[in-house]
C-alpha cells in the first residue's frame, strides 16, 4: 500500500513536470513561427494544464477503466470549482469578469447538460460504427468553444484579460531548438510515465481496500491532476490575475467534461454507470452556486469569506462520496 501511494505521488510529480516543459518547448516553436501570442495563451497555455487528465484518459482507455475516466472528469470539475477557486480567493480575494459569469459558466452548464443527454440515451457512451457520433458530439463542442473563445477575444483584444495574456507569452524564455526537443522529449516521457503510475496503482489500492474506481477517480485522481491549476491560481491571485484563473478553470471543466470522455470513448467504449446522474447534477447545482454568489455581490467578488465557504463544501463533497 505505501509503495503504491509513493508512486501515485511520483506519477503527480512527473505529470505536473512533463506537462510544464511540454508547454513550454511548443509555446517556443509558436513563438519561433510567429503565430499570434494570444492564440499561444489561449490554446497552448490553457490546454497545457489538462494534459496530465489527458493522457490519464488515453491510458485509462486503453485499459478500459471507464468509471476511472468518467470520475476523473466530473471530480476534476467540482475540484476546480470548490477547491482551485475556493483556495485562490483565500490567498487574495478575487474579482470575476463578467463575460465569465454571463457567457462562459452557462457553456459549461450546456456541455454538463449534453454530457447527461449523451450518456443516457442507452446507458452509456459507446463509441462504435453505430454509436460514433456521441463521441464526436462531445468533441465538436470543445473545438467550437475554443473557436468562440478566441473570436471573442479578437473582439476585445484591447481588455485587460488580453493583455495580460499577451505580457505572460513575451515573458516566456525563447529556447534553441535543441532545448526545444529536449523538453518536448522530457514531457511527453514525463506525461507518459505519470499516467502510468497514477493509473495503475490507484487501481491496485482501490481493490485493496475494496474501493469503486468511480470513487478513486472522482478524489485521489482528481485532485493530483488538478495541482497545476491549484498552484496556477495562487500565483494568480498574488500577481493579480484572476481573469486568467477562472477563463483557465472554465476551459479545463469544458476540456475535462467533452474533450476528456470523448477521446476515451473513441479510444475504447466508456460505460456511463446511473451514479454519474448525480455527480453530474451536482456539478451543474455547484456552477449555478458560483453564478450567485458573484451575482449577489456588487462588486461581482469572491472573497475570503465566500473563498472558505467553497473549500468548506468541498470537504462535505468527499465526506458524502466516502
């Protein structure tokens, strides 16, 4: 049991590594090609903290753990909603753009909405010759919310939020190409190596101690990939740049939510068992509680008060799931 928890715990530490020296060698070769900054931050940036689930999914499908897939995409969901957003607003309180109140939550409410659609139509999301497009449904609807996302900020590309994604990029060292294949090396083994650890040895303490994989992937699994976000949001929140850690938590919920169990689902078919039901309605009533606290609010803030109030619940959530 130690030994499998020490693994666990280096296969976070690989991820989270492998994930940063990733982002970083393919941030230098879009930056050696000229392509625009914003769309750097946007894409490369944003999808570069998901990629420990992402390869955690392609692993969990290969060896067709469903319920470990599916709960690491709803756990990780509620995990940045309660415990990434609720531990930045007790370093600094934080202020939501309105955009993401008023656009963007209510996007992820929709793609919950098609997740719970999607995987009770017959039980589950299975992805052969007559059931493909459930998977590519989901697939299509992060591939058109990356495509409003970068429309709108071209639309505002004098805001804040813009601006401090373009002074974050040009900060970014510059490497030579030789350093740029060796992280991308160091990352994809990093990557590879820490979705196997992980993966397999949660699965040899859940049957140890004779616990679901649906549990360990909503918990264990879903708070170890959510690290990078947790750190991202507290050095946000000391530089002052919550804009960028809610716009980065609600992308990842979206990538977590469509992208994640759509490319497991046509890697290998995904049983959707009926207790992701209320995972998932959980999850849409937790989204909703954040839209009304900020809304209720004057100052559309999420302070210390309201920060320890979402870790508070975030408790009672895996209280409830143990």
């Amino acid at each position: 049991m130690i030994l499998e928890i020490v693994f666990i715990i280096l296969g976070f530490l690989f991820l989270i590594k492998g994930a940063d020296f990733l982002v970083k060698s393919a941030t230098s070769i879009a930056k050696k090609f000229g392509l625009s900054e914003m769309l750097i931050g946007l894409t490369i940036v944003a999808i570069g903290t998901s990629l420990p689930e992402i390869f955690i999914t392609l692993t969990s499908a290969l060896e067709g753990h469903s319920d470990l897939i599916i709960g690491n995409a709803i756990g990780s969901c509620i995990c940045n909603f309660l415990l990434v957003i609720g531990i930045t607003s007790l370093v600094k309180p934080i202020k939501l753009d309105k955009r993401i109140v008023k656009i963007h939550l209510p996007i992820v409410i929709l793609a919950m909405v098609l997740l719970l659609f999607l995987g009770n139509i017959n039980k589950f999301i299975e992805i052969q010759t007559n059931a493909r497009w459930q998977g590519i449904a989901l697939i299509v609807y992060t591939v058109l919310y990356i495509l409003y996302t970068i429309y709108e900020e071209k639309k505002a590309k004098n805001t804040k939020i813009v601006k401090e994604i373009r002074d974050e990029v040009e900060s970014m060292e510059l490497y030579s190409s030789y350093k740029i294949i060796i992280y991308m090396i160091l990352g994809i083994l990093g990557l590879k190596f820490g979705s196997d650890f992980v993966v397999d040895n949660s699965i040899l303490i859940a049957r140890e101690l004779g616990l679901s994989e649906r549990f360990i992937g909503m918990t264990i699994v879903a708070i170890g990939t959510s690290l990078p976000e947790i750190i991202t949001g507290i050095v946000a929140a000391r530089k002052d740049e919550s804009d960028l850690l809610l716009g980065n938590v609600t992308g990842s919920n979206i990538l977590n939510l469509c992208l994640l169990i759509g490319l497991g689902a046509i890697v290998n078919p995904l049983i959707f068992a009926t207790n992701f039901n209320n995972s998932l309605i959980i999850l849409i009533i937790i989204t909703i509680l954040l839209q009304l606290m900020v809304t209720i609010n004057k100052r559309s803030e999420l302070d210390r008060k309201r920060g320890f109030l979402l870790v508070m619940l975030y408790m009672m959530y895996i209280l409830i799931m143990i």
